[in-house]
C-alpha cells in the first residue's frame, strides 16, 4: 500500500470514531440504491460515547426502523428551531451527568448528534440561518452526523422568504455540503461494479433506479445490497488549511460479532473485481523475448515466437539492406530501384 492510500485509509478511520476535533460536521448523503440505514448502524456501534437522535420523520420512541443503540431519540417534528435547541442542549447535559464516572468528567464525555434528514430544518425553516445554528449544537466534545436522502425531492421554500425571491440562494444540498467538514456519500457496490465492468468494455454505463426514467421503476437491481455485499463509499474530508483530501472505499458488509467496521475496509482500487484490466502486456514481452509457445499473455492466439520461428526472422535480408553499404553497389543511404516491365519511366522527373 502506497504512503497516500495508507493516510486516505487512516482519515476515514478517525473520521468514523466521530471525534470532534477530527471531523465536527459529517454530512452523509445515501440514496434510494444504497440507504444509511446500515451504515449508521455500524457507526454508532463503533462510537464511544453518548449517542441523541433527532428524526423529522417518525415520533415514535425508539422508533421501529431505528435498529441501532442509541442514548436519546428526539422526534423534531412539529417543533421550532430554538425548542428543538434547547431540547438537544438538555439531552447533551443530562446524558453526560447521568453517565459520569470517577474517570471520565463530563467535559470528557463525548457526545454525537445524528439529525435525519438534516435538509428538513432548511426547507421547512428557509429564513434560519443554518450555519449559526448547527454551530450553536457544536462543542469540543460534541460532534453532528447529518444523513441527507439526495432522490427525494425538496419542497418549495416558503413564498414570503426572503430566501426564495434571490435566484442566486444555493439549494438545501448544496448549502450542507459547502458547512460539511467530511462528506460521504454512499454507492451500492453491485452496481458500481457493473458500471466499471461497462467502462473496462467502452459501454455506455447502465442506469439504475430513478435514473431510468422509466415508469414505476424505482429501485436498480443490485440496490442496498451492504448486508451482503457491501458498499462503495466516496470520502470527501476538508482540512483545516482548505485542502480537500478525496478517495473512494470499499466497506465490507458488516460482521455479526464486530462492533462498528471491521478490517475489511479498503480502497476501492485495492479491490480485486477493480483491479487494473489484464490485457496481458507483460506476459506478450515475454514471449518475444524468450518463452516460445508459453507466452499468450492470456489470448485465445499465439503471440510469441518459437527457435525456429526467431532464427528465420534474423535470416532475413531487409529490402534496400544493400544500398546502406558502400560496397554492395549503392552509395550509402541512396536507394537503388530496378524498374519493372509495368513501370512508366518519365525522364522529366529526377533521377532515382
């Protein structure tokens, strides 16, 4: 592994401990294809710490599609920006004071706040100023993951917003992902491995889902297959000096006994169904230079040469090999030509 993919492997590692001071704001961007729904899954089980989820879409407590080990569930819907604030801003407290031990303060004690759909406090509140609020959530020890689902489409913004008169308001998504400080968005891996398989051949890539465009199609084949195939995820980390470090992973389905991602991680370069195409080059210069019969280079044909074949090929007299030598009749690099019986000489022309 190179010193690059080495660093890129280890930022997605700290990054997915959630830590503050590596990564405060992780936005994750899934898809009808590939849902987060299992991804979060195996983030939360990997963090230390306490872990608040406020979800717009279902009041229930836990909620039945949240199978993950959570701390404190807060349902936002129905509820203003500055009392779902004070109620994430109490939960904060109060799960690190009833969590307190002799070793760890409460200053110690981290916290992650997962907010799904994070677009809906833009849309359903388009004069809030995000930046300043979501900063207001953040604190030393506490960090946000906020999941966003790109296929579903944004309602309108309310028509007396200042916002919504200025064409020039960048959209719900595109305003997350420019305050993200990691952005990961997540692939199903059969799918991105047929689209890689179409570009090996030249083919048009094949389309999937909604991207189909065709009537009642929702969902690829191939779609939200991490539970048995795993997932390609594209990182996008920010550093502090604005540098943006980018790689693409393969992570491994999830293993019933491991708590949060295994070793299985990898780039997705380092795959084997992604490795380079064999179009047997090395095996070709091989047989040229030696191996006879043995050097196909993976081909349905022979593309060495045999002893027999080499000594015949050096036997050979080049055309015009007599005119490169002074003594053979040519003088040095002229060319001698015989005319043939067909051949219409023109004496106008200049001498051959």
């Amino acid at each position: 592994m190179s010193p690059h993919n080495q660093t890129s492997l280890l930022l997605l590692q700290k990054t997915l401990k959630f830590h503050p001071s590596t990564s405060p704001f992780t936005l994750v961007l899934d898809s009808v294809e590939q849902s987060a729904a299992g991804f979060v899954k195996e983030c939360v089980a990997g963090v230390k710490g306490d872990i608040i989820y406020i979800s717009y879409t279902s009041n229930k407590t836990p909620p039945s599609n949240i199978d993950m080990d959570i701390d404190t569930f807060i349902p936002a819907r129905r509820k203003t920006p500055e009392a779902l604030k004070r109620e994430i801003i109490s939960a904060c407290s109060s799960s690190s004071s009833t969590k307190q031990t002799n070793e760890q303060t409460i200053a110690g004690r981290r916290t992650l706040l997962i907010i799904s759909p994070v677009t809906t406090l833009l849309t359903r509140h388009p004069t809030l100023n995000i930046s300043s609020y979501l900063l207001s959530l953040l604190s030393p020890t506490t960090s946000l993951l906020g999941i966003h689902h790109q296929d579903i489409p944004l309602p309108t913004a309310a028509a007396d917003a200042p916002s919504s008169s200025s064409p020039y308001h960048p959209s719900p998504q595109t305003l997350l992902t420019y305050l993200a400080t990691t952005i990961l968005t997540l692939h199903a891996f059969p799918q991105a491995l047929a689209r890689k398989t179409a570009s090996d051949r030249s083919a048009r890539e094949p389309l999937f889902g909604l991207a189909e465009n065709r009537p009642g199609v929702i969902a690829g084949m191939g779609g939200n297959a991490y539970a048995r195939a795993g997932m390609v995820l594209e990182m996008e980390h920010r550093r502090k000096s604005g540098r943006a470090v980018r790689a693409t992973f393969f992570m491994p389905p999830p293993a019933p006994d491991a708590a949060g991602f295994g070793g299985g991680v990898r780039l997705l370069e380092e795959h084997p169904l992604f490795g380079a195409p064999d179009v047997g080059g090395e095996k070709e210069g091989k047989g040229e230079e030696g191996e006879g019969e043995e050097g196909g280079g993976g081909t349905t044909f022979e593309l060495g040469l045999t002893e027999k074949q080499r000594e015949a090929r050096e036997g050979v007299v080049l055309p015009y090999f007599d005119a490169q030598k002074k003594e053979g009749g040519g003088e040095g690099g002229r060319i001698l030509y015989q005319m043939g019986t067909e051949d219409d000489f023109d004496e106008e022309e200049d001498e051959i």
